[in-house]
C-alpha cells in the first residue's frame, strides 16, 4: 500500500494522513503565498501544528492560518514548543512535546509538525516518538534516513540530524514507565 500524497515535497507522512513532518508554514513569498499554502494543509486535513520555532525567528504564519481556518470551518489547534536550532530540549520538554502530540491523536486530530527547515529538531523530535511507539533509536534514525532519502533537500542538509547531539538524544531516547 502506497503513502497519500505530500502536500508538500519538503514533508513526510510519519503516520499517513494523520502526522505530517516538515518544514516552516509559512511562506518566504509574503501572506498571499502563505495563504495559498494554509490552504494545502488544510485540504489535506491537518488541524493541528506544532512550532518548534522561537517567536521571530520566522513570519508569523497562526493569524493567517486561523483565518483561513474560519472559511473552511475547522477547528486549528496550535503548539509551541520552541526548541533552539540544532539543539535538544530537555527529557521532561520531550515528554510534553510527544504527550501533545498522542493526546492530538487520541483526539483523532492530524498534525503538521515543523521547525524551520523540517530537519534536526523536527527530525529529533519525530525520532524520539518512533522510539516512543515501539522503535530502538537507531531504527528510528534509519527511518527517519529513509524519509529524507526522498526529500529534495537531502544533497543541501546530508542528514535529517544536524548534528551529533541530535543523533545521540535520538539514539539514547527512553522513558521511564
């Protein structure tokens, strides 16, 4: 069986059609390109995003997304978790991170999780749910290659781990029970 579609070529179905994994939003292009592509989560059923960004470091894209939310009638949901670039978080953080990203799920919500560029901390936090829901982290690390494999950015950023720190938080991750 075949994946869905990506909205976009930059993101990658971590659970198809429910969480998607990807870069910043917005657009670079201005609010009418950002619109355009609210619009393509949207339609692609996603009502839950979750920032790893901090506040500045990219446009604001919530006003825009939840106007465009109004017009299709759906209920959005927003999270921030600002995590530093190509840093790691805290296990307690991480934790609060991968809760909100179950309860969304439980809500049967879908997700569009994203950093900046969709790699390191988008990647370390998708590694570290892998290993949450049943992966070692060098299973979820070789999984979370296997996207990337098909992202056309993989010959600009030659992993979806920017750094070692990040590989070794995702390598290393586990929760007490």
């Amino acid at each position: 069986m075949s994946s869905p579609s990506l909205p976009f070529s930059t993101s990658y179905w971590v659970i198809p059609n429910r969480f998607l994994a990807g870069e910043y939003p917005g657009s670079f292009n201005g609010e009418e390109s950002t619109r355009k592509k609210m619009d393509v989560f949207l339609e692609a059923g996603l009502d839950t995003f979750i920032d790893l960004t901090y506040p500045g470091e990219r446009a604001p894209y919530k006003h825009i997304l939840l106007e465009q939310a109004r017009y299709y009638q759906k209920d959005v949901r927003v999270h921030h978790f600002p995590i530093e670039d190509f840093g790691v978080v805290t296990p307690e953080t991480m934790r609060a991170l991968l809760n909100t990203i179950d309860a969304a799920l439980a809500e049967g919500r879908n997700i569009y999780l994203h950093c900046w560029a969709g790699v390191g901390r988008t990647g370390t936090t998708v590694g570290c749910y892998l290993v949450r829901h049943g992966m070692t982290g060098d299973e979820a690390l070789a999984q979370l290659a296997r996207w990337w494999a098909t992202d056309p950015r993989r010959f600009t950023f030659k992993r979806t781990l920017e750094t070692d720190e990040q590989v070794q938080f995702v390598r290393g991750w586990h929760e007490l029970a």
